[in-house]
C-alpha cells in the first residue's frame, strides 16, 4: 500500500501525463509505482556560497586606496552567523555578525587575496573568496585655443571650445606592465556615452564643448580582457572666457609678450603699433575670427579684422584717447571677448 507521500507524486504524475497528451496529442500510460522518487541533491554551501553578495567602495578601487567590503545573503542571517575573514590567507578580522571589513590596497599589480568563512546558526558552514590587483588612470586634456608664442602657461578650456583628452592607464599583471593598446576604452559624461570613440586601444577622446557654457565632466572605464583587471578616471574641466591683452611692438625687439599693456599706454613715441592676443579663443581658418577696433567710441573702418593698429601721437597736443577692441568667432557665438584701455600723449 502506498503512503500518502506516494499518492501525491502519482497524482503529480498523472497530471505530468496530462500537459505531454495535450502538448503533442499521444497518449501514453506509464505504469504507476510506489518505488520512492529520486530528486537531484542540493549543494547547499556552493548554493550559499553563490548567493552571497560582495558589495565594493569604491567600485573600482586605484592603488593604496582604502576599500570597504560589505556581505549581503537574502536566504540566511548573516547577523547570527561566525564569520572570519582572511587576508593573504591571515586572519585579520572574526566574530558574530561580522559583515563589513576594510582594507588598504597595494600599490599597481600587487595582489590582495580575501577568503570570506561563514557558518551560519544551523551549523551549514560555506566560504567564498576574491583577489583585487589595483590600476589606474589619468586623464590629461588639451585645448585647441591660441595663446602666443614661448606662453609658458597652459592653454585653457573655452565656452564652446574643443577639447582632447587621452587617457593614461597604469596596468600591471605578473610584474609587466600591459600596453595601453591592449585595453578597453569606455568614454563617458553625465549625459551620454562616446559609443563611436570608445573601443580596443581608443584611449583618446575629442569633443566640442557645451552650448551653454557648463563644466565638463568626462569619465573613462578601461578595462583590461585578458588580465580582468578595471580602472576608472574622472576629470572636470570647466570652461573659461576669452581675453584679449595688449603688447607693444618695439622697433628693435619686435613684440614684447613679456610685458603687457594694462589700462594705460603711454604714447612717447610719433607712432606705435599695438598687437591683439586673443587668449583662450578656438584656433579657427582665416577669416572666422573678427576684430573691431574703435577709438573714442568710433569703428576705425581700415582696422577691421587686423590684429594690430597703429595710432600716431596728435601734433602740438596733449591729452587722452580711449582704444577699445571687441573679438569674436564667428564660428562659436559664445566665444566673445572685449578690452580696451586709454592711451595718453604729451606735445
């Protein structure tokens, strides 16, 4: 006589029977058996072990950064549970409830080894382990805007302006350095990803700047296929405005960069020539960028789209003019700029 367990797996059975009759229209009568029913043994620690979830801060960590683990199981209490961690196979941290544990990273391509034991309140014991081998990027940019010869500073970043970036990975396995050729490139900022210049060895980026004049802020994934090693870099550039500065040009010397006019020009000479510099303006073609010059308030007409203006000191007279001059690029309406400065001269 079968028990009730067995009346319950033959009407399972019977109701199997019935989907196969109606899926492929054969009947088929199996003969019924009180034998007991084999199911598929469960390895309950691998399934634990599978289900425990590894959470990272950062996610991915650079070297000699501080990292945070934390443990997340759905299906047991890991409050009740011994836990034991273990760092390059010490024990670095044991007790109840111990789900949280930081570490220090070492430097590029040196190898943390963790190995998490848990063994929960019913005695079902389970591990799980994970090595980290950190890497780095930088990220360096450059503009595409004119500053003047032999300037030692930077070039800067303008409204609406182009900007290159290139990514510089540090990827180390086995004490060799991975070529940055051989990497993985995922370009990105808050609003969308460079799908089209993001790729194998496409460490460089290129982008026009905002229309409105807001801060860029770029990040690159790089990642490493054969190695499984990842990095992540971020970088903010944010734009600046245009400015023009006056330099004198000396009949000898040519133009003085290393001396700029600021508010005030001293006329001492009959004439002097008087050079523009656009800082931090697109480097356009020919003919996009536009100079207006006006002395006194008036549009000095012979000067339009030149660099530099020649002004000639007034015969037997003394006193002051207002030079001003207003730049823009015609091919970026954001990029605008305007100086101007007084020019004073004696009989």
């Amino acid at each position: 006589m079968c028990g009730e367990n067995d009346i319950i797996r033959r009407m399972l059975n019977r109701f199997v029977i019935i989907l196969v009759v109606v899926s492929i229209g054969v009947m088929v009568l199996p003969g019924v058996s009180c034998a007991q029913m084999n199911l598929p043994k469960v390895d309950v620690p691998y399934a634990l072990s599978n289900e425990l979830g590894i959470g990272f801060i950062p996610n991915y960590p650079r070297p000699n950064e501080t990292v945070f683990v934390n443990l997340e199981l759905y299906t047991a209490d890991l409050n009740s549970a011994d836990i034991t961690w273990y760092q390059n196979g010490k024990a670095v941290l044991s007790g109840k409830g111990e789900t949280r544990y930081s570490f220090k990273a070492g430097p590029v391509g040196e190898e943390t080894k963790i190995e998490i034991r848990i063994r929960l309140l019913d005695g079902t014991s389970f591990s799980k382990s994970f090595s980290l081998t950190p890497a780095s990027v930088d990220i360096v940019w450059e503009a595409y805007s004119y500053v003047p010869p032999f300037y030692k500073g930077k070039a800067l970043h303008p409204k609406q302006g182009v900007l290159k970036l290139v990514a510089m990975p540090e990827f180390v396995k086995n004490s060799k350095r991975v070529s940055p050729e051989n990497l993985i490139y995922t370009w990105s900022n808050a609003v969308k990803s460079y799908q089209d210049q993001s790729g194998y060895g496409k460490r460089t980026l290129t982008l026009d700047g905002s229309l409105l004049g807001r801060t860029e802020s770029i990040k690159v994934l790089v990642t490493d296929p054969v190695n499984n090693l990842v990095a992540q870099g971020f970088i903010d550039i944010s734009p600046v405005d245009p400015q023009i500065v006056f330099y004198e040009s000396n009949p000898y010397y040519g133009y003085i960069f290393d001396s700029a006019i600021v508010d005030t020009f001293d006329l001492k000479t009959e004439e002097a020539q008087i050079l523009a510099t656009p800082y931090y303006l697109t480097m356009e073609k020919d003919g996009l960028i536009k100079y207006e010059w006006r002395l006194n308030s008036q549009i000095i007409p012979n000067l339009s789209g030149s660099r530099t203006a020649t002004f000639k000191r007034p015969e037997k007279e003394t006193g002051k003019s207002s030079v001003s001059l207003r730049i823009e690029n015609a091919n970026r309406i954001l990029q605008q700029a305007d100086s101007s400065l007084t020019m004073t001269f004696e009989e």
